[in-house]
C-alpha cells in the first residue's frame, strides 16, 4: 500500500489534484491518499468553492500559511509543512504546478530523503523573471519523478540535464478535470445571471504580476479592453491581487466608464468553466486557461510575451499577443472577424482525460524501481 500525500496550495492546483485524489481513492488496496492544502489561496471563492465544485475531500492537513512576501509564504509552507512529513513519513509526496506551495514542499521533501513526484513538469517559459519559472526550474530539480504534460516538457527537462528513467509523459491532468465536469457545468446558470448569450462575449482573466503591478503594462491592456469592449461585453472575474492594483492605480473610474467590461468576483470552477466555454473568444495571463481553451477549441489570446505551454500554440487555439495595444486589438479583432465554426484544432496527445491513473501507475512502477535499487545496494 503505497501512503502518497498529495499537496494543494492555490487555487489552480486544485482542478490537477482532484482527479489523481479520486483515482486513489477508488483503488483502495494500493493507495491510501491524505491531502494537504497549505492555505496559500483560502478565500471562499479562491479556495473553497473549489473543494465542492471539484468533489475534492475536506484536506486531512489544513496548514493555514495565508498570504506573505514570496520568501515570507515560502518559508512558512516549509517551516509547518515538515513536521507533518515527519510524522506521517509517506511513500510519495506530490506537488502539482509551480506555485510557491509546490517548491517549498518539494524542497522539504528531498531534505528529508522523502520520494517527491511533480506533476506538470518540465514547462519553460525561459523567463527568470517569472515567479513560477524558478518555482518549476527548482521543483524539478528537486523531484525523483516528473510527471510531464507534453513532450516539449520532456525535452526541456533532459537539456537541464535530468535523467530519462526519471521522466515521464502522462499528458495533462487538467483536462481530465475538465472533461469530467463538463457536463455538471451545464447546470451553472452564470450566464444567465450575467445575461450573455452563448458566442456573444468574451472572458478575461488577468492576475500576472508583470501585468498588473506594473501600472503602464496594466494601463496598456485597459486601452485595448476599451475598443474591444466595443465589440462584445467582457466579462472580467477580477483576482484578489488584481482588485488590489486597481484601486491602487486609480484605475476604477476608468473601468467604471466602460459599460462593456463587467467586472465580477472569482468565480468556482464550474461557473467559470460554463462562462468560457460559451465565450467568442478568451483574454488571458493564465496558464492554465490557455490550456484549457486548446482543449475546447475555443479562441485565446494569451496578454504575455512568452508561455509555458507552445504546445497549446503549435497545436492549439492559443496566440501569444503580449500587452502592446495595437498588437492585442489587432488579433482580438481578427478572431471576432473570423468565421465562428473554424475547423477544430487538435487537442494536444495523452490530453484525453485519463492522465491521473497514468500517474498512480507512474507512481507504483517508480516505487517498485527505487525498491529494486535498494535491494540491488
Ligand atoms: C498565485 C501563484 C500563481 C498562480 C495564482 C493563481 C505563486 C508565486 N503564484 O499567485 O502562479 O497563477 O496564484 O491565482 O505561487 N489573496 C486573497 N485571497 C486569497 C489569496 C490571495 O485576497 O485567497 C490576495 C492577497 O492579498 C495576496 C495576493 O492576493 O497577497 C496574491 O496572492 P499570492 O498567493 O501571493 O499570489 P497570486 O497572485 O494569487
């Protein structure tokens, strides 16, 4: 029986670890899953109302890190986190994703000589001044086994000089979310509160610090909403740190005065799951949605100069359009000029809503080989 501690911090590691949860849980004999949220994100709407709409179980472990400097959340993730690996000493530790909850507990783990897995290794932006990109730079370092979502990420991982037996390509785990809740998401009545018709808005999310603490980047994007806005409505969840930035640069009356852009709370998963996939088009600093827009064939205008992700590019829906006005007008117009029914794009290979009994495989076959090589010692 393999005892795996499965670690959530943020709320889109939540939509990576429900599916591998379940999994566990329906094989019993050979799994005995306990999760752990360190309480990074732990507002309702960024936290909770993901745990119902997921089916996720109440986490065994609640360490309540709340908010902080990145070295102020990173420290405090390690500093309550090791303890509890101490004390329940599990087979594997997994992390998902490349929020801050992710390094700092993969960090403890391998101090300890506990197995860590990372699952969505291997992604690059080749951006150092992202926060995420160090986090996974440094995870995967760290971990005994990465788990991989597309093949670029393998091969990312063996320039860093990783070795192969440690690698392996599972596909996304996301989508296996995805694909399960697609029909629950029928049920949200979102965008009837909002009163939008199917095909007739676009969704916009924005949360990246290099967009919204830099008040011109911020302001640049806001120029373009404008014009687009006078396309279709926007509809805008706004993040806690991006509710933050407006009303600290002064933005509100601005946004007030374009009636096209609504601004809304953060919605769960299932709402927001409805609201995009009944959208023209997407606006995203996400990584995530970029992915799960590739997934549905829905357009997506990525508002960054690089992404983790070029599969979601080179397969997918997604366009990266950076935060110049002209260039994100310019592309969000021609996505709305262009005929509805475009041919479906590929969904990217192991996308296929079946990554997470891959994992526990992974899981069993990487536990049977560092058996072999004690035994072998
Ligand atoms: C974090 C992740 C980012 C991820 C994002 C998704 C890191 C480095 N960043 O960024 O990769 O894309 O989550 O949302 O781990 N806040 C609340 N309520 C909450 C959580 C946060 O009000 O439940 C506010 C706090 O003021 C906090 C700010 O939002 O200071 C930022 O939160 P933080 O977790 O530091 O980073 P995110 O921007 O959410």
């Amino acid at each position: 029986m393999l005892k795996v501690l499965n670690v959530v911090g943020a709320r889109p590691n939540f939509m990576k670890v429900a599916p591998i949860v379940e999994a566990m849980k329906r094989r019993e004999g050979e799994f005995m899953p306990l999760l752990l949220h360190t309480g990074q994100h732990y507002d309702e709407g960024m936290s909770d109302a993901f745990f119902r709409d997921l089916g996720l179980p109440a986490p065994d472990v609640y360490l309540g890190v709340g908010s902080g400097s990145h070295a102020a959340q990173t420290a405090a993730v390690m500093q309550s986190f090791e303890p509890v690996v101490l004390s329940e000493r599990p087979d594997w530790v997994v992390v998902v994703g490349d929020v801050n909850s992710t390094l700092a507990c993969a960090l403890v783990c391998s101090k300890l000589g506990v197995r860590v897995a990372h699952v969505e290794a291997g992604l690059r932006s080749r951006d150092r001044t992202m926060p995420e990109e160090i986090n996974r730079l440094l995870t995967d370092q760290l971990a005994d086994l990465l788990l991989t979502p597309s093949e670029d990420a393998d091969a990312n991982l063996l320039a860093e000089g990783i070795p192969r037996e440690r690698i392996r390509f599972v596909g996304n785990v996301m989508i296996d979310s995805l694909f399960s809740q697609l029909e629950r998401a029928k049920l949200s009545t979102v965008r009837e509160e909002l009163q939008v018709e199917d095909k007739d808005y676009a969704t916009l999310t924005l949360h990246r610090p290099s967009n919204v603490d830099e008040r011109d980047a911020f302001s640049r994007i806001l120029d373009a909403l404008e014009q687009i806005a006078e396309r279709l409505p926007i509809i805008f969840p706004v993040h806690p740190r991006t509710r933050a930035r407006i009303k600290e640069f002064n933005f509100t009356e601005r946004i007030e005065r374009l009636k096209n852009l609504r601004l809304v709370d953060p919605l769960g998963y299932l709402d927001f799951l409805r609201l995009y996939s009944g959208a023209r088009l997407v606006l995203t600093d996400s990584g995530g949605i970029q992915e799960e827009t590739t997934a549905l064939s829905i357009p997506c205008l990525t508002l960054r100069e690089n992404t983790e992700r070029p599969i979601t590019i080179e397969l997918g829906t997604n366009q990266i359009v950076g935060t110049n006005t002209a260039k994100i007008t310019e592309a969000a117009f021609n996505a709305l000029d262009s005929p509805r029914e475009t041919k479906k794009k590929r969904v990217p290979p192991l996308w296929d809503g079946h990554t997470a009994p891959r994992i526990l495989e992974a899981l069993l076959e990487g536990m049977r080989d560092s058996e072999g090589m004690r035994d072998e010692g």
